[in-house]
C-alpha cells in the first residue's frame, strides 16, 4: 500500500503519448530511496501493469539489480498510473 505522504515528485512525469526518461525517473528514485514516486499516467491498465512488472525486474535497466525496486500499478480517478521505490539498503 502507498501511503500518500510518502510520495515524491519525479520531473517530466510521462502522460499517455509522450516518451519517459527512465534514467531521470530512477536516479530521482534512487536518491529518495524508499519513498514512492509517481512514473507516470499510461493510456491503459495493461501498459502501467507491464511497466510495473518490468520495473520490478529490473527493466528498464535504470531500475537494476532485479528486485532493488518496488512498483506498483493502480487507476486514479480514471487514470493508470504507475508508483515505484527504490529500497534502501540495496
């Protein structure tokens, strides 16, 4: 669970359409380690799903070693979003 106050802002949030920078996204994370930050808005549940899925895994690779991060997928006011963390202590 996401607790709200535990979010942090990562710059140049992605929305449908546009392109990430996930280097930017996870050094952001990285350097807050252990607080959740929203990636981004995606068009459909399964696009947030599979991204959520790869980050957990360590894809893309910004987010390695497989398992150093958290992700999470869930619809917001009619948005899907994805959270991610980096743990501390990786």
């Amino acid at each position: 669970m996401i607790d709200i106050d535990d979010v942090i802002h990562v710059p140049a949030l992605r929305r449908p359409g546009a392109r990430g920078d996930h280097r930017q996204y996870a050094d952001t994370l990285w350097r807050a380690r252990g607080h959740w930050g929203l990636i981004g808005v995606y068009g459909t549940v399964s696009s947030a799903t599979t991204l959520a899925w790869q980050i957990r895994r360590g894809l893309p690779s910004a987010y390695r070693p497989a398992g150093a991060c958290d992700a999470v997928s869930c619809t917001v006011g009619g948005e899907c979003r994805v959270y991610a963390r980096c743990k501390s202590g990786v």
